[in-house]
C-alpha cells in the first residue's frame, strides 16, 4: 500500500513536470508503466486539437492514437505498429513518425521509453522546418546542376568558336552561290547553339553580366509596348508603378529578357486572351524571408508579373526553374526560359518566386537589391573603321586550343593584321620580348604558371599602353567577380563571330 506522504510527493512532482512543459511550450503526453496518460501539456492538446476526441488523464496509449488516427492524421495500421512495437520492447528510443494534420500540418512525434517501464511521446510542429529543408534541397539541386551544366557550356563554345570562325573563312574563300547557301544554313545552325550555350550560362550563373543603375517604373514603360505587340490583341498588359521605386543596379537587357520569357510564358497560359499585369514596388526582406530565400535582408524592388492564366499544380511549381523542364509541346520551346530567369536573379543577388494555382492564374515576383549609390553614365566610344587601321597592327594571340587559335589567326590574317601566337604565357612572354606588339588578344584560362589576366599585367608593366582583349566561353575566371566584368576589362565571350572579333580590336587599338 502507498504511503500517504508517497502519493502526495508524487502528485508535486508531476505538477512540477506538468509546470515545466508548459514553460518550455512542449508538446508532451507521459504515460506510466501501464500505459496510461498521467501527464498531458497544454502545448500538447493544441497541436492535435483538430482531433474531434477528448484527452483525458488515464487515457490510454492505444486509445490515444487510435483518437488521431480517426481524424485522417494517420492509418490504424500506423498506430497499432507504434503502440505494439512499444510493447514488445520497452527499452531505448523509438523512432519519429511525421503525421500530416486534416489542415496539412506535419507534426513531429518522437516516443522515449521510461526507466519506470512508461513512454514521453514529445510531439512538435515541424510544417516550417521541412518547408526549409525542401527549400535548402531544391536550391542544392539546381546549383549542382548549374555547375554541371556551365562545364558543359563552356566546353560547348569552345567548339562552336572553331565551327564560327572556319565557315566565315570557308564563305570568304569561295563565291560558288550553292556552297553559300550551305555555309549560311551552318552559320544559323551555329547561332542556335550559341543562344543554347548563353542560357544555359545564364541558367547557371556564369554569364557576364554588365549591371548599369536602372529606374525600374522606366525601365517597365520602356518595355511595354514591345509586350503589347508580343503579346496580341486579345491580351490586356498593365503596368502598376509606385511613386518613388527605388533604383536597381542591374543587367537591364537581361532583365528585359527574363521579362519577355515571363510574358511569353503567361502568354502560352491565356491562349483564350487575359490580362498580364505587372507592378513594381519598393520591399523590405527581414531575417526571417532572407533566410528561407538565400538572400540578404535588407531592401529591393518587387517586380510582380501576375497573369490570369491556367496556373500550374504544385508538382509543376516546384520544377518550373530545372533546365529543359516543360509542360509545352516540343516545338513550343526549350524549357529553358524561367531556369535562365532564375540563374539571371540570382547572380543578380536578387530572388524569383512561383505562385500558382490550377484554375488561379499565375505570379512570378522577381526582388532585385536596391542600388544605394548612382554612377556616372559614360560617354560611347565612337567606333573606329576597321579597314582603315588594321593593316599597320601586330596583335599578339595566346590561346592554349590549337583549334581556336588557328581560326582566329586565320581570321585576323585575312583582315591585315599581322598575327604572332602562343599557347601559353611563358611562350607570350618571350615573343613579346623580341617582337613589337600592338595589342594583346588572349584567353583568360592558360595552362601553365600564369592565367591570361596575370599575363595582361606583367606585359602591361613593360608596355603600359598596350591595349588587352581577352576572350573567354566561361565566367568563373580571373576577370570576373560576382559575375561582373572587372572594371575597364574587355571581354570577348565565345563564340563569336568575325565581325565582333574586328569591331572589338578597332575599339581597342582606338582609345
């Protein structure tokens, strides 16, 4: 028989536990050597309060969830499982269950067998915790897909800087009007890749950008008309613009670009007519948005495009930014229009966000940070006639692939310079010493001691004149940071085509 004062020690101690859960706002249920409910927290009674049943002190373990499982938490299968694997064996921890609520709640239960033979059950709401988890996990996906996918860009314009630059010769060799023809058939081909090759750089964050300070409302009423005529007659585009936006310091044709493949795709969304609406509007990210979202708080502009559309299920939502992912048909695009959207924004330190619903329409919201200082606009550059400059000009070309630089030699030939070229800096440097060079063209990864940037600055300290074009079919170099183009640096990106190569070495040689 109890002693009196025994069962009265008691009854303080669970108080005093039952005091203590509420404190800590724990979910907790303690049953004893019997299994029957001894202690309950009101924390406890709130997360499962959509259960239609009463928890009551000596309530038992299987009573209660069964009580859960008739609410649709969770199947009878599931809590005889839990309640007999309890039974059998009373020692150590059991494992957690995730349990989905009637209002799509996930709660976190986990069980802990007592020295006195009873079981804790703590049971949490975890419904934010896994949506961050999923977020962390769908950005890990996409970044390990960007890198994948960058190598293969990369490596992809290296071969169609050769494919460029031979059927540019091949044309310029031959006046045969069928061999024409051909020749441009493969130029077109070339130029699909070449636009293949920049999304998917874009898609992965390595496209160089050149952010300049942009008014976001003009930028927007800039743009407009030009979706009105894409868009057709049976599409209504309006455009919402607070007073006072703030300035963003942005790519603004890239971010024209990612606006026309939203549009483009609301479009595809409303193919009985509808209404696109777009606004922009100053935001505040406060610690808790910027950590679900990977940015830094603090301000940015808000560019909502909001169609009235079919809307997209979940499943689809949540595939939308993958490269090649797409709901149209084949020869309706690559599905490579919100991945180079996404892969823009983000290199932008900025965020892009889905809504959508079946039947609800659309909204993508695009935050871009708010520039905090104004730049100067500079003056343009008057470009230079090629012919009338490149005959009296050496140019020294280093470029490790023996393909590419072959064409470009061939190319820069058969416009009058005159070429001497190496594979690496060591080489450069020594032809360098015994030749006069006018300007120096080179690839920005070399193998060897010394990359193309720190090539340009030992030769540039020996000849502080001499003007330096570099090229690159990567971004992930010396020459850019952040995905911009260090200052005062000019970049060719490959591939590119023989009037480019031209026009940017007259521009050089002209400054």
């Amino acid at each position: 028989m109890m002693d009196k004062n025994d069962n009265t020690g008691s009854q303080i101690a669970m108080s005093q536990m039952q005091d203590l859960f509420e404190a800590m706002q724990l979910g907790v249920a303690v049953f004893d050597a019997d299994q029957r409910l001894t202690i309950v927290s009101d924390t406890f009674r709130k997360l499962v309060s959509f259960a239609n049943f009463e928890i009551n002190n000596g309530m038992s373990l299987r009573d209660l969830y069964t009580g859960l499982a008739s609410s649709g938490a969770f199947g009878t299968g599931v809590v005889d499982d839990i309640v007999t694997a309890h039974l059998v064996s009373r020692s150590g921890n059991d494992p957690e269950e995730i349990l989905t609520s009637p209002e799509n709640s996930l709660l976190q239960i986990k069980r802990y067998s007592l020295q006195s033979g009873g079981l804790c059950a703590v049971l949490r709401d975890v419904t934010e915790e896994r949506a961050t988890q999923e977020q962390l996990w769908q950005a890990s996906k996409l970044d390990a897909i960007g890198r994948l996918t960058g190598g293969v860009a990369h490596d992809f314009n290296n071969v169609l800087a050769v494919i460029f630059g031979n059927l540019e010769l091949l044309k310029e060799a031959t006046e045969a009007p069928a061999l024409h023809r051909m020749v441009d058939s493969s130029m077109a081909a070339a130029e699909r890749g070449a636009k293949l090759t920049h999304r998917l750089l874009a898609f992965a964050r390595k496209q160089p950008l050149s952010p300049e300070v942009v008014c976001p409302g003009q930028a927007l009423r800039d743009l407009v008309p030009m979706l009105r005529s894409l868009l057709g007659e049976n599409i209504e585009v309006e455009l919402i613009s607070d007073a006072g936006i703030w300035p963003i310091e942005v790519d603004r044709n890239q971010l024209d670009n990612v606006l026309i493949n939203i549009a483009i795709n609301a479009r595809d969304a409303m193919s009985g007519g509808g209404k696109l609406t777009i606004e922009a509007l100053n935001a505040r990210v406060d610690d808790h948005y910027a950590k679900t979202a990977e940015i830094d708080r603090g301000q940015y502009v808000c560019i909502a495009c909001s169609d009235t559309g079919t809307g997209m299920a979940k499943p689809i939502v949540e595939k939308a930014f993958e490269p090649f992912f797409t709901t149209k048909d084949i020869s309706m695009g690559t599905g490579l229009g919100l991945a180079m959207a996404h892969g823009f924004v983000k290199q932008s330190k900025g965020h892009i966000k889905i809504y959508s619903e079946l039947g609800e329409g659309t909204v993508v919201k695009i935050y871009l940070p708010r520039a905090l200082s104004v730049s100067a606009g500079s003056s343009e550059l008057e470009h230079v006639s090629v012919g009338s400059i490149c005959e009296t000009f050496v140019v020294l070309l280093v470029e490790d692939d023996s393909a590419i630089r072959e064409t470009v030699q061939a190319q820069l030939e058969s416009a009058g310079y005159s070429v001497i070229s190496a594979w690496d800096a060591g080489s450069a440097l020594e032809l360098h010493n015994s030749n006069a060079i006018d300007l120096l063209l080179t690839d920005v990864v070399l193998p060897g001691e010394f990359n193309g940037k720190q090539l340009a600055e030992k030769l540039t300290e020996l000849q502080p004149s001499l003007p330096v074009v570099f090229m690159s079919g990567y971004t992930e170099n010396a020459i850019i940071h952040h995905g911009r183009l260090d200052k005062g640096v000019t970049l060719l990106q490959k591939p590119f085509r023989k009037s480019d190569l031209l026009q940017t070495l007259s521009d050089a040689l002209s400054l």
